[in-house]
C-alpha cells in the first residue's frame, strides 16, 4: 500500500460536515404491471472530500441514483440534503445554482460530446459558468491550458478540433479537465473508466485521486468493480437491486464483507482473496 | 457540415434528382426573358390551338413568292386535305356497293381515288341509306374533284368604283419563305380553352406551384419542428397537451380540411399565398409526430445532460444539441412537405378551390381549366398532359433527392 492511500485511509470522515445526504430515496419507473423499483429506499451520508464508491450489478440501480443526485431526475420519494440542508431545486434558476456545487463525468464519453461542436467550446462554457465571462482572451487561454496541462492534454492541439476527432481517453481527460476548471463541491463520476482501455484507465483514476486531493471536492465514484472500489474509495455502498445491502469504509466492508451479496462480488474477483497488496496495474485490469 | 454536404452530392440518386430540379428552376427562370409578357394573355380567340408554327395568311399572301415545281406537291395537298374520317366512309361506301377493296392501303390516297372515281356513282341510292348520308356522299365527291383539279385562288378587291377587281392570283407552284413572312408564330405546345400560349402559361404556373410548395414547405416544417420540438423535450402536460391537438388534426383527414378551410375562404380571399399557407396548416403533424419521437430519444443522451449540468437554458439545449442531430431529417421532411404541398394545391385547383384564377396560373388550375372544358375529350393532350408530365417531374426528382439524402444519413438504407 503506498503513502498516499495509508494516509487517505487513516481519515475519519465521520468527523467531517456533510456534503450530500439522502433519506428514504426512491425511484419507481412505470406503473401497474410495467412497474420498476430502480432505486428502493436508500440512505446515505456523504462527507467532505470523501471518495465514495458506489457498487453493483448492472441494472441495479446506479445510474438512476447518480441522475437523482444530479438533480436530472426527479426522486419518486425521500428528499435528498444538499450541506445538510434539504435541497430545492424547483426553479431553472436554482437548478444552475445547485450545479454549481455538484458536477459528472459521465459512463461514454463518446456520447458525452455535442458532435457538432468543436471540445473548446466546452472548456470556454465551464470558465463562463464560473463567472468568467468578462476575463480577457488571454487569461481564459491561460486557463483552459491549465486545465488541459492537469490533464496531461496540450490545449494548442485541442482547439478546432470536433469530439470525435478525440480517443476516447482524451475525451475522458477532457471530461476531467471540466472539473478542474469548474471546481465543484461534489463530483459524480458514474463508470468513467468502463468505455477505454487498461492503460487510460489507470491515468483517468489517477487524475480522479489527485484532482479530489487538489480541491477537496467529494468524488462518488459508480463502478461495478469492487475491486477497483477497494483501491480508491474511502467508503464503499454495496447495491443490490435499488437497495444498499452495506456500507463502510472500504477496508472494513471489502476484508470482513458482512452481506452476501458483497461476498459474491468480492469471490467474483478473484484476486483479491489471493494477495491483497496488488499493485495498482493488476488491480486496474480486472474487469 | 462540409463533408456532409460532400457526401450527399455523391450520392447519385440525390444529384439525379437535384438536378433535374434545377433544371425545371433553370428553365422556370430563363424562359420568361426569351418570352416575356403576361402568361394570362389571351392571344387566340377560340380554343385549344393544336401545337405547331403559325403563319400569317394575311402577310403570306402579301409575301414576294418563288415558284417551286415539286413532284409531291400535288399529292400531299390531297393526302392533307383528306381525312380519315372521308377515308373510312369511302371504304364503306365500296363495302355497301359490293366493291371489292382487296389490296388496298386506307392510306395510299392515289389508289383510293381512282377507286372512287371509277365507281362512284352519284344516282346510286343503296338500300337502307339515308338520304343525309347519300349527301354527304355528293359533297365529298365534289370535294375530291375539287382537289384533284389543279387552280389559281384569286384575290380580289375593290376598286375606286367600288367594283371587285383580282389584284392577284396565287397558284399551287407559288411558295414564300417563312423569313419572309411578317408574322410567323410557333406555340410549341398549342393555346389552351382561352386561346393563351400553353407554354407560357405552363412555365410561369410551374414558378407559382414551386412556390406555393415551398411556402406550404415551410409553414408545415416550421409548425410541426416547433410542436415536436418542444413536444418531445419538454414532456409532460406541454407534451400531452401538444399531442391532444395533433391527434385531432392527425384524425382530421387533413385534406378534408384543407378542402373546408379553403372554401370557407371564399374565392376571394384566395390568393395563391394564402392557399399556400392554408396547405402548411393541415400538414405539419406528421413532421411533428415524427419529430417528438427523435427528441424524446435525444432528450436523455449525456451531451444534453452535460449542456444542463453547464447551466444552459432550455432555448441553448434545443437550439444547439438536439436540432443539429434532427437537422438531416427535418430537411428530408421538408422536401417531402414542399413535393405533398404541390400536389395539395394540383388537387384542390382540381376541384374548383384552388388560388384565384384571374391573376397567376397554377399547375392545379391549368388542369382545372382543361378538365372543365373537356381537353381530355376532345383530344385536346397539350393542354393537360405536359401539365401532369410537368408535377409528375418535380415530385420525382424531390422524392429522389430525398431517397438519396436518406441513404447518405442512415447508412443502412444503403446499397
Ligand atoms: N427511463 C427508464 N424507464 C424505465 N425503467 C428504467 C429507466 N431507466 C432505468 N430503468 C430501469 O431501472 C433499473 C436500474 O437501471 P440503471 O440504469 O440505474 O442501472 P445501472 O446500475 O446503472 O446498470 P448499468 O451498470 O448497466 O449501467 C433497470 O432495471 C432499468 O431497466
Ligand atoms: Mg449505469
């Protein structure tokens, strides 16, 4: 393990003020036969500068959940709390207020991009949207480059160029560039690394690591990978069919898993069970 | 944008459509300078002037002649003279005289005369014949004479005493030059039941049904891209309530509409503009059906979600991510709107509620004009057929263009 986790692991969130939290979240799909519980009644606490892993299978339930938390999706029931406070985001207005505080990267960054627009204007609507609007062109370039530096990306290759014209790791790093330029209080990142190869993904959650460390931000991190969870979160959820089975600091709930539905994905990979200091370019290939 | 554009003018069903488009356009806008004037004027008196060149008998016979001795002449003067109708009842005259008529040709019109004036006998009374018919017989006979002999036609006029005096006389080997004659006229397609030049008539109404289509074009395309837009993005009431109103004019049959509103009008009032406009009205839900259906799987995708989550407002997001991705099939709506539209307008002219007729011709009121005076009796084809050929062509080459438009944005339609 190196320094940097030992060290991370070593905080007690509990201790520090809430960031977003949920009672009683539901989200019920259809009616009568067509009926779909996706998210069932979930609670959660998340801190200050937490990484929180969220786990489960397909289908159960996290992406509704992340598009609740965004305030994209309407809740059936419950009420989710924004710093503690209940959050409200009725009005257009309110609505961009509240997306201030907290932003995502999303599952297929090919998917992520306006195709008709060149990926600067991207950058340029995140310096605006934090009330840039008025900085000279210089200071914006100024700022984009050092978004793009953060990143490992060179913006003077980026500009007049079209999404696809991007990898989809450039289109991901970019994606994570937009965070660092819009600094928000929470960062939804539901299954960033699914969509591009070992190597970027490594890279992707690196940056994640570092961009939480830079600004403190609380990172909620979708993934179906425990074992992936396990090597950068703070706190784990485990979900099983739209409900939170266990939930724990990554050590506790992945080492001594009380549930069994935690158990079988952690026997669904395999090498966890057999060496538990994995570096991190053999944990990041598990799948 | 540019490499679309490169790519739909390779695909060779949308060129071969677009240009036989911008061949009728080209046409539509040339042919009125090599003959300008009012497509209404009504240059003939009597109707439907068959095709052809029109020379002035008047100048003609005031034309310096050459004399021009051609074997054929005389023939080819009989030939034109006598038509098929005097042919077939000569043939029945032989047939009710026992005549033999073996071997001969109905159109070899020496042999036929010789026939006839060997046998024709004009105190003949056959049985069961009428007397009328035994008439008829009389004048034909004459008339056959009265080709057979070659003759001058004299032209006389009055002199100072007021007394007819032949001032020329014009004999069958006497020919003019058409250079020569003042007036020479060629109405490639005839004049129509008003005595106007079909041609004419049918290049400027063909500008007017373009345009009445794209008129008819945009007011569809704008209503139905609006509903569905905001239909399919917004949802719920706004949807509901959108959809209530589309389905009434869904049930509607929109041209039993069309044909209420436009009488409900009055002749009045309908000008070719607001005809056009009439059209657009009854026929956007289509284009907002299928509209709403694109945004609705658009609305979710994570580019609109990110352009959300940057705080754009709503008009942003509809204007710049998600009718970009619809673009290509609101264009493809669009020509099939104007190709809908310029049919719409044929129909209704058809039945007598088309724009009004005193001012601009229309492709639906020519074919109004010619049906009401039966063209289509009495054989009379210049003055619909090139019509229909002529909307047949346009709705042809806009549906072809957008077959190839179709193939260019949904790669599986490809071949
Ligand atoms: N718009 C919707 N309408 C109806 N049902 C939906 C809708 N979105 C999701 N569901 C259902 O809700 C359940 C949870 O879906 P969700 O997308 O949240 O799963 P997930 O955990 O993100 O899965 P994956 O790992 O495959 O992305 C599924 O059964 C899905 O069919
Ligand atoms: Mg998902």
């Amino acid at each position: 393990m190196s320094e940097m986790e030992k060290a991370r692991r070593s905080v007690d969130f509990a201790d520090k003020p809430l960031c977003l939290s949920g009672r009683g979240v539901t989200k019920v799909f259809g009616i009568g036969d067509k009926k779909t519980v996706a998210v069932d009644h979930v609670d959660f606490d998340f801190h200050e500068g937490e990484f929180v892993s969220i786990v489960g299978e397909s289908g159960s339930g996290k992406t509704t959940l992340s598009k609740m938390l965004l305030g994209l999706l309407g809740q059936s029931e419950g009420q989710i709390l924004f710093q503690g406070k209940p959050r409200d985001i009725s009005s257009g207005r309110k609505k961009k207020e509240y997306w201030k505080g907290i932003q995502a990267i999303f599952q297929d960054p090919f998917s992520s991009f306006n195709t008709f627009q060149k990926v600067d204007a991207v950058l340029l609507d995140c310096i605006n949207m934090r009330g840039g609007k008025g900085l000279s062109k210089q200071d914006k370039y100024d700022m984009m480059t050092e978004a793009c530096n953060f990143v490992n990306l060179k913006f003077a290759e980026l500009t007049n160029k079209y999404p696809f014209e991007l990898s989809g790791g450039q289109m991901q790093r970019l994606m994570i560039a937009r965070i660092f330029l819009l600094k928000p209080k929470i960062l939804l990142a539901d299954e960033p690394t699914s969509m591009v190869d070992a190597c970027s993904r490594a890279t992707i959650l690196d940056m994640l690591l570092n961009l939480r460390d830079e600004t403190g931000m609380t990172v909620i991190f979708i993934t179906h990978d425990i074992g992936l969870a396990y090597y950068i979160s703070d706190t784990v959820y485990i979900m099983e069919h739209g409900k939170f089975v266990e939930y724990g600091k990554a050590d506790e709930v992945i080492l001594q898993p009380k549930a069994p539905y935690t158990k079988r994905l952690i026997s669904d990979v395999p090498k966890i069970h057999e060496e538990w200091d994995l570096s991190t370019v053999d944990l990041l290939k598990t799948e | 944008m540019k490499n679309t554009i490169r790519q739909v003018f390779h695909s060779p069903k949308f060129v071969a459509g677009f240009a036989i488009f911008v061949a009728i356009l080209l046409v539509m806008f040339i042919y009125p300078l090599i003959n300008p004037g009012n497509p209404l004027e009504q240059i003939g008196v009597g109707t439907f002037a068959k095709p052809g060149t029109y020379i002035s008998l008047y100048d003609a016979a005031k034309t310096n002649t050459q004399t021009l001795r051609l074997p054929e002449a005389a023939d080819n003067r009989i030939a034109a003279r006598l038509s098929m109708d005097d042919r077939v009842e000569m043939i029945n005259w032989f047939g009710t005289m026992n005549i033999s008529v073996e071997g001969l040709d109905i159109n070899d019109t020496d042999a036929l005369i010789e026939l006839w004036n060997q046998n024709y006998d004009p105190s003949a009374r056959p049985e069961g014949m009428t007397s009328a018919k035994i008439n008829y017989y009389k004048r034909l006979n004459n008339s056959i004479a009265e080709l057979s002999a070659s003759d001058t036609i004299s032209i006389a006029d009055y002199d100072e005493e007021g007394n007819l005096a032949v001032t020329k006389t014009i004999s069958d080997t006497d020919y003019v030059n058409t250079k020569d004659v003042a007036n020479v006229k060629t109405l490639p397609l005839g004049t129509d039941n008003f005595g106007r030049d079909v041609l004419k008539e049918l290049v400027s109404a063909t500008g007017t049904s373009i345009r009445i289509g794209l008129i008819a074009g945009i007011v569809a395309t704008l209503i139905g891209l609006t509903f569905g837009l905001l239909a399919g993005y917004l949802g719920g009431v706004v949807d509901d309530i959108i959809m209530f109103v589309t389905n009434i004019f869904t049930v509607i049959p929109s041209f039993v509409l069309l044909i209420l509103i436009t009488y409900s009008l009055g002749q009045e009032q309908r000008g070719a503009a607001i005809v056009a406009i009439v059209i657009g009205l009854t026929s956007w839900t289509w284009t907002a059906r299928s509209v709403r259906s694109q945004v609705i799987s658009l609305r979710n995708r994570d580019h609109v979600n990110l352009s959300k989550l940057s705080g754009h407002s709503l008009i942003r997001i509809v204007v710049m991510d998600i009718l970009p991705y619809i673009a290509s099939y609101v264009v493809m709506a669009f020509i099939l709107q104007v190709s809908s539209g310029i049919l719409a307008e044929a129909q209704l002219s058809l039945l007598g509620l088309g724009p009004k007729t005193t001012q601009v011709p229309t492709l639906g009121l020519m074919m109004n004009w010619a049906m009401l005076y039966s063209a289509h009796t009495n054989g009379s084809w210049w003055a619909y057929f090139p019509v229909i050929l002529v909307i047949t062509l346009i709705s042809f080459s806009l549906n072809l263009m957008n077959t190839g438009l179709d193939q260019v944005f949904n790669p599986t339609l490809r071949d």
